[in-house]
C-alpha cells in the first residue's frame, strides 16, 4: 500500500543480487555478510542484533575506505529505526547513507535512499512538498532500472502524494506512466495493483465518474481481502469510498463504510497495541545502544586525532632538534624573531582569508535572498496591482470605493516600487547612493501617504490632518521614492504610539529663490511622547522605548530607517518630544523646479485606448494572475485561453490556432523555458512572449536561447502588455 515495507525487501535482495553477480564498485566478503546477516535478522523481526550488524559493516567499511558498504549499513540502519517509529534517527542515518552513496560511481543505493527519504518526510513529518522533492527525484533514477517492477511503488508514491495535495492534474500525468507499467508487467510478477486500482478510483472519483470510481474500488478491495497486505490499507480505503459517497450525497453508503473504517481501525490499534510494551523495550535498548556507539566513535576520533598530533610532535621535534643542532649558535636570536614574525603573519592571513570567505559568502546570500524575496513579492503584487486596477476602470463603483481602491492601488505601487528599487541597489556598490529625482507633484503624494493610512488611523480613532502651504510650487523634484518611505515610517510610528488622538502631517515653505525651494516636513501627533532618559538613542536600529511602550509592535528599524535615508538626500531628522503629551519629527529638503515637463500628446494617449484584435493563449498557474491578465487582454480587445502549465500549452497549440503565446517562465509539471523548446520543434512561426517576475537581466539570455521573442516583467500594465502585443503581432505578420 502507501509505504509499502516489502518494496524495501526487494530493494536490498536485488542489491545482493547485483554483489553476486557483477559488482561495479570494490566486493567484499566479509562486508557482504555482514549487511546480508543484518536484512535477514531484520526481516525476522530481531531489530538490535540487526542494528548491531549494520553497524559493523560501517565500522568495517570506513576501515576499508568503502562507501558502497558504509551506504549501504546506514541505509540498514535507517530502514530498522523507521520500521519502530524512530524517524529522527531514521532521518540521520538515511542523509549518512546519501552522503556516502553519492561518493560511489555506481550509486545503486541513490533511488532507494530518495524513496525512503520521502517515506520520512511524509510519515514522521506531514511534510508533502519534501516528500514530493525525494519521490520525483527516486521515480527519475528507479524509471532507468532493468527491473521496471521496483518503479511501480515510488511512483505510486508520487501519484498519492499528488493527491494528498489536491493537485490531480500532476498526478493524472504519472498515473497513465503507472497504467503503462501495469500493462508491460506479467502476471507472475508480484506487483502492488491494490495500490494502482485504489489511485485509479480516486482519481475516477475526483472526475466525478462514479461508476468507474466503484469498479476499481471493488479490484482493489479484492487484493486487500488478503490478510497479508498492510492492514492499514484497508482504512484508507474505506475512507476515500467514504469521501466518494459523501460527495455524491449517498449519505447510507458513506455511513457503511465509515462503519467498516471504525472497525478496522479498532484492530490496527489493538495489533499495534499488542506490540507497544515490545517496541518500548526495544527503543529503550536501541537508545541504550546509539548512545553506546555514539561513545565509540567519539573515542575512536579523539584515538585518531591524538595519534595525528603525536607523529605530527615528533615530526617537528625531530626537525627541530637537527635544525637547532646546525644553526642554533649563528642564527638564534634571527630564528626566533622570524619565527614569531611569521607566527603573527600567519594569524593575520589566516584571519584575513577566513574574513574573506566569509564576506563573499554573507554578499552571495544576500544577492540570492534579495533577489528570490523580491521574485516572490513581485508575483503577488500582480494580482493586487491588477485586481484594483481593474476594480477603478468599473465606472458604478462609488466614490468612497474610487478613493479606497486608489488608496490601495497607490500602496501597492509603492511596495512595488520599493522591490523593483531593491533589486536594482542589490547589484550596485553600496557605497552608491546616488538620488533620482523626478519633477513630483508633493501636494498629491502626501495626500496619497495620507489616505493609506486613514484606515489604521480609524482603527484606533485617530484623526488625519494634512497641512499644506498653497504656495509651493505644483512640482518639484524630490526623490519620491525615498520620501515616500520617510512619511510612511513617521506615521506609521505615530499611528502606532497614539489613540484616541490627532495626527498631523505638515508641509511648509520655507524659501523660494528663483528655481531653488526649501521645504520643511512636519509629522505630529498627540501620543505618548519619548521619555527623556530614551530619546538620545530612538534613532539606533532594533531600539525600543521602555516599559510605556510595552506590547508594541515592531522591529525597532522604522526611526534608524529614517535617519539613514534622510542624510542620503543631504538633511538631518529633528524630533521634540514630551512624555505624555507628543512627538514631532520635522527635516527640511532642497528641491528645485523643473525647467520644463513632456505634455503627453493627446493623439499617442489616445491611440494607446485603441483594442487590437487577437487570439492568445496564455500559460499561467497562478490563478489570480489568470484573472488579472485575461481581464487586461479583455480590455484591450483580446481573446484569450488560457492554460496552468508547459505540456498544457504545447498541447493546446498543437490542436488550436493562436496569434501569440503568453508563456510564463516558473509553472509546474513543465516549466516555460521548456514548453518553449517544444514548440519551437513543430512551431517556429508563433510569437511567444516570456513573463517573469525575476530581473529581466537574469533571464534575458536564456529566453533567447529557449526561443522567445521578447520578454516583460510581471506585474504587467495595460500599456506594456498592449505594446508588446502590437510588436510581436507586426513583427511576425511582416
């Protein structure tokens, strides 16, 4: 069934099979013994002699410099732990066992290890995506064996846990591989069809064809009917007719059969029940033994080190003594001066080098953290970029929903903008701090900072004010970006320190010669205010005021984030303060007004309204992602079909005709790159377009070579999307 012990029976008797008659790594009698007395001791149920065996053939193995053995008496060892249910040990030994196999040239023991692995990650841990990783991984490397009847149960395995995450498209693919299988194997082969006929019926069930579901029900219970399968398999097979039943409303049945479920459950847990004082005495003794060994081998490394460190002592001494005995009257006092000058250079490059390594690796860290969190924000901010965006153009919507739609879309920007900036600042020098400044309207960003947070403001009954003197000019040019992100800290800290209060937010003049403005930013509420013995260290990263700030949220980064931004745009951040009174935090900017600003033109805004007309079929496993670009394809007169996968879109263009492909890069089952490929084989003529939210750079290259024609970042916008579309479609009619 599920996790099928025999399948590990069969794996190690094919392995001694394969000893006896052509070994490809070194064979050894004495370690062949060893692991075969250890599985037959096994197999009797006499779990610590096994135990002790295979722990020979490793400590006999690592004698011999063996890693075929040494794999192969972890794996043993592994496989007796998870058999009673010691799955952290099991664990141990299991990664020890794939550790050595991968040294090996022959790696015969790889798939088995991955399958046991997945056994348990599913078992021991509920982990079904770890588990999935070491199925596939195990299926791919057993799927080249000779003997296609040990591919059965991995792959099984795989289909199930497919299931068990509700993803019956993947599993629909490898179970018509398992039906193949099933077909080529003959019937003297013992095989586990009980387990094949009960994922047909499940995936029959999900279909909602319910009399096939019952046919396979009925095959597979005839095979469990025998006492000497897995009487676990009986449960789950009445729980999953069961669900059937339910689902279809035949609500009798169900009820039968949660009957028969009950009762065989009661006699799995009296024959596990039976043996619970036997398995706690073994454990006991298995503990009593591990720690034994552990003791072993830490004897036996410190045994090794010291005899290393003896012969490396007489070695030097010896060296030494012959040196002193040639040169010792001469070169004395020059000997020991360089000696301990070398000792210090020594240290100093050994600490250099080991600082080094260490900053390489902290910098490849953080350029592969940065640039995976940003591709995982990027995806999500689609859907809410998109999904408001569509929302805004519904002309019924009120106006109180237009202000908070465009308060939301507005937030989603800026973390949008604040990603794409991460990026770009993760692939320049640190030191860089250049400012990009861009001609702003202020009077409408702070409105904008202000309406996203009326909502948290509301929460907690504070009210909003905006302050702003009509006499600065209508645009100037700030770095908006890191302004933005200056006021969203500032009130978000006040916001956060005040209740049932009032919170203004303030922009004032404070000179204006010629093209050159000063400004002055105000943010004041009416909180708690910073005691005195804290304010001289509010703006050090990870502070946190005392106990009058206590169960406050927060990671004490918001006032250091601030400071460090405003001295990049060449001010300083100022605060007053009164304990139970309020704070004001102010900074002044210089800014400048623009000399002069692009009018788009009115036909180019006008033209880009115009729809274009196409049939397009997007790739795309996100479903809200799904939705937000078939509504932008709508709006821009397209149609669209779209599919969840690679071998989806290869198929749907093999049968269909479509103007242009929308292939995103990251899918299941068959990725985008791949697709590509495919297609490219039968179809060279047909536009297709990679979406990613990864950096354009990292990919650019090997879309090329996949053979895409172009390339846009996710999330996409009307415009983008719409003039890609044009591109393409003319590039490939001329």
């Amino acid at each position: 069934m599920k996790k099928n012990t025999l399948y590990i029976i069969a794996i190690l008797c094919t392995l001694c099979t394969f000893s006896q008659e052509k070994p490809s790594y070194k064979y050894n009698d004495s370690l062949y013994n060893l692991i075969k007395k250890s599985e037959e001791l096994r197999v009797a149920n006499k779990m610590y002699e096994s135990l002790e065996y295979a722990f020979k053939a490793v400590d006999y193995g690592r004698e011999l410099k063996n890693d075929h053995y040494i794999s192969h008496g972890y794996f043993l060892m592994g496989t007796v732990q998870y058999e009673i249910i010691d799955y952290e040990n099991a664990t141990k030994n299991y990664l020890k066992a794939l550790e050595h196999t991968e040294k090996t040239k022959d790696k015969l023991l790889l798939p088995y290890i991955l399958h046991s692995l997945g056994n348990i990650y599913y078992d021991g841990n509920n982990d079904f995506e770890s588990a999935l990783d070491y199925y596939q991984r195990a299926v791919q490397l057993v799927k080249k064996s000779s003997h296609i009847e040990q591919y059965q149960v991995p792959l099984h395995n795989l289909i199930w846990t497919y299931m068990d995450l509700d993803k019956y498209d993947e599993a629909s693919v490898y179970l018509k591989e398992a039906d193949s299988i099933d077909a080529s194997i003959p019937d003297s082969i013992l095989v586990d069809r009980s387990s094949l006929y009960l994922l047909r019926a499940r995936n029959y069930s999900h279909q909602g064809n319910i009399a096939r579901a019952e046919e396979y029900f009925d095959k597979s219970l005839e095979y469990l009917q025998d006492e000497s399968y897995w009487p676990k398999g009986k449960s789950y097979f009445y729980q999953y007719r069961a669900e059937m039943y339910e689902n279809i409303g035949d609500y009798p049945r169900a009820l039968a059969d949660l009957k028969l479920l009950q009762a065989n459950e009661r006699k799995v847990f009296e024959n596990a029940r039976s043996k619970g004082n036997e398995t706690v005495n073994f454990r006991s003794k298995v503990d009593r033994y591990e720690k034994k060994l552990a003791l072993a081998e830490r004897e036996k490394d410190l045994l090794v080190d010291l005899d290393k460190n003896n012969k490396l002592i007489i070695f030097i001494s010896t060296a030494a003594l012959l040196l002193l005995a040639v040169a010792f009257f001469f070169y004395y006092r020059g000997y020991q001066s360089k000696k301990k000058v070398t000792e210090i250079l020594e240290i100093k490059n050994s600490e250099l080098y080991e600082a080094k390594s260490q900053a390489e690796k902290l910098s490849k860290i953080k350029s592969q953290f940065i640039s995976t969190i940003s591709h995982e924000l990027r995806t999500p901010l689609y859907g809410v970029v998109g999904i408001s965006s569509i929302l805004l153009e519904n002309e019924k919507q009120s106006d109180k929903d237009k202000k908070l739609l465009n308060s939301l879309k507005f937030s989603a920007d800026y973390l949008l903008d604040l990603v794409n900036n991460v990026l770009k600042v993760s692939k320049i020098d640190s030191e860089e701090k250049e400012l990009i400044k861009t001609p702003t309207d202020v009077h409408s960003l702070t409105q904008n900072i202000l309406q996203s947070f009326e909502y948290q403001a509301q929460k907690k009954g504070n009210e909003l004010i905006l302050k702003f003197n009509p006499s600065i000019p209508k645009l100037l040019n700030i770095d908006a970006l890191r302004t933005s992100e200056v006021l969203i800290n500032l009130l978000g800290n006040a916001i956060k320190f005040t209740e049932q209060g009032k919170i203004w937010l303030r922009i004032k003049l404070i000179s204006k010669e010629g093209s050159k403005v000063i400004l002055r930013f105000e943010v004041e509420d009416t909180g708690m205010g910073v005691p005195e013995d804290q304010k001289e260290y509010i703006f050090e990263e990870f502070s946190q005021i005392g106990s009058v700030y206590d169960n406050k949220q927060g990671t004490g980064l918001g006032l250091s984030i601030v400071k460090n931004l405003i001295e990049v745009m060449g001010s300083q951040i100022y605060f007053e303060s009164k304990k139970g009174v309020g704070s004001m935090f102010y900074f002044e900017l210089d800014t400048d007004i623009p000399e002069s600003l692009e009018i788009p033109d009115k036909d180019e805004e006008s033209s880009e309204q115009d729809s274009i007309s196409a049939n397009i079929l997007v790739a795309e496993d996100n479903k809200i992602n799904q939705l937000v670009t078939k509504n932008l394809l709508k709006n821009i007169g397209c149609e669209c079909t779209i599919v969840a996968n690679g071998i989806e879109a290869v198929q749907a263009i093999k049968k269909d005709t479509f103007d242009l492909v929308l292939m995103d890069i990251n899918m299941p089952v068959m990725d985008g790159m791949r697709a590509t490929i495919e297609i490219r084989e039968f179809n060279t003529s047909i536009p297709i377009i990679a979406l990613t939210a990864s950096e354009l750079s990292e990919v650019s290259d090997d879309c090329k070579k996949a053979g895409m024609n172009d390339l846009i970042n996710k999330p996409l916008n009307k415009k983008d999307l719409q003039y890609a579309i044009e591109r393409n479609i003319v590039i490939n009619s001329a």
